[in-house]
C-alpha cells in the first residue's frame, strides 16, 4: 500500500511540476489561433512575422489532422506538455538564479544602502516619531518592491533558526558527525529520515507546488512579451472587442507573473520550513512523547 501511494505522490508530482505547467504554455503559444482569422491575413503580412508564421502552420496542422485523428493528435499534444514542461522547468530555475545573482547579490545592495543613508540624512534619528511614521506609512509600498526585485526565497521562517541549531547540534552528539550547517542539506536529510521513518509530512506536496509557481511565474512573463508582439504584429486583423481588451489581457499577465512570483517564494520557504520542523520532531520524539 505503501509502494502504491509513493507511485501516485510520484505521478501527482510529475503533473503539478512538468504535464499542467507545459499543458498551460502550449494553451498560450496556441490561442492567439482563436483571437484571428489566420487565412484572412495577407501572405505577406505573414511571411514578415514569425510569430504568425509560427501560428500558420500549426494551425493548418490541426485544421486537417485533429478531426481526423482526434486521439493520436491529443496523445502528441499530452507528449508535447510533458516535454515542454521540463523545458519550462529547467529555464525557469536558470531565470531564477540569473535574476538572483543580478538583483539580490548585486543591485540590490548598493540601493538599500543608499536608502539608508538618505533616511539617515533627512531624518538623523532612526527613533524620531517622524522617522517611525513615514516608515509605516511606506511599508506596502516596500513590501511590494521587495517582492518584485528580490528572487532569491528565504530557506525558512526565522523562527525555526533554533530548530535547525537543534537538529545539528543533536546529529553531532549522537553521530559524532560535523554536519554543515547548509539547509539545503539538512533538508535533505530530513527527507531521508521522514522516508525511512514512514512519517507522512507535506514537504513532497510544498516542493511540487514550488515548481509549479516557479514555471507558471516564468510561462507569464513569456506570454506577456508574446501577446505584445502578436498584438503588435495582428492587431489590424483582430476584432474590435479584443482589441479594446488586449491592454487588459497584457495587464492581466503582468498580475499572474506577480501573483506566482510571490507564491513560488513562499513555497519554498514552506517547504525548508516544514523539513526543519520534521526533523526536529523525529529527533526529539522521545522527550516529546515522555513530556
């Protein structure tokens, strides 16, 4: 029974993390099929876009073979999400790391520093009613910055910095072992042991999430670019209708890119979080249950 649940989380996993992220991208790169008259665009006007051309092709191909061959053409488009999802999965924590290096290692910074330095210019004394009124005043504003130019996501709640110490401090008592003080593998080992100790724990369901969002955030801000490209290049031959929304569809984009970016950050930090907690548990379950 066991066996079997691992194999369903495994398959569960799969389709959070790669089938419905690439299902959800390959839906996008094809609608803008839906919002045109592909054959009621010039040859020409076609020929010098390749985002239309793109779109041409594709939509001959399922114009001549989904209504002849409507399972072989939607086992192909299954396989072609499942491809693409571990395409979008692999870019998207490339993106990530690169936007991390660029803006929490590197912009970042100097910026806080001088915001710093401004506040203590204008203001002097940190503790001035002033000063603690316009800091309150600004902190949505500061969230919301903090969430858009940083990328890299905490490993855990700063409240569980003493479990962690914990856990390291009892794996070295009884194993006689220097373990590093690095999350990432304390996190490992407490998937090992949670695994070895049958304990049933939601890390696998917070790190499928994590992928998910970390795909959906980088899926959105390709398809804002493209939807401004092809409104760009066909917005002439689209309806009146979609034309007056397509500011709204692009904005819309804009807030799904925000709104994963958040989600896949916290994710993660649940994830770390909840790995910290487990082990914790299983090493101390003896003083727990006595207590």
């Amino acid at each position: 029974m066991n066996d079997f649940f691992s194999k369903l989380e495994n398959f569960l996993f799969d389709i959070l993390g790669l089938i419905l992220p690439g299902a959800i991208f390959l839906m996008i790169l094809l609608s803008p099929v839906l919002f045109v008259n592909i054959d009621g665009i010039p040859a020409a006007t076609i020929d010098g876009s390749v985002i239309l051309s793109a779109l041409q092709t594709v939509y001959h191909i399922l114009k001549t073979n989904w209504a002849a061959y409507p399972k072989s053409s939607l086992t192909i488009l299954i396989i072609i999400a499942y491809l693409m999802g571990h395409m979008v999965k692999v870019f998207s924590r490339l993106k990530y790391e690169l936007l991390t290096a660029v803006f929490d290692d590197g912009l970042n910074r100097p910026i806080v520093r001088g915001y710093e330095k401004i506040c203590g210019w204008l203001f002097m004394n940190p503790s001035s009613p002033v000063y603690l009124r316009l800091k309150e005043l600004l902190r949505p504003l500061g969230t919301v910055l903090e969430y858009l130019f940083t990328f890299r996501a905490a490993d855990y709640f700063a409240g569980d910095a003493v479990l962690k110490e914990n856990c390291l401090q009892l794996v070295k008592t009884r194993l006689s072992v220097e373990y590093p003080d690095d999350t990432r593998l304390v996190t490992k080992l407490s998937g090992v042991i949670t695994t070895q100790e049958s304990m049933k724990t939601l890390g696998p369901f917070f790190l499928a999430k994590y992928n998910l969002y970390r795909s959906l955030a980088l899926i959105f801000v390709i398809t804002t670019l493209y939807y401004i490209g092809f409104f760009r290049v066909a917005g002439a031959f689209i309806a009146p209708s979609l034309q007056e929304i397509s500011r709204l569809m692009i904005t819309t984009m804009i807030i799904l890119w925000f709104t994963f970016h958040v989600k896949y950050k916290r994710y993660w930090t649940l994830y770390g979080d909840e790995r910290i907690v487990s082990l914790f548990y299983i090493l101390n379950k003896k003083k727990l249950n006595e207590g």
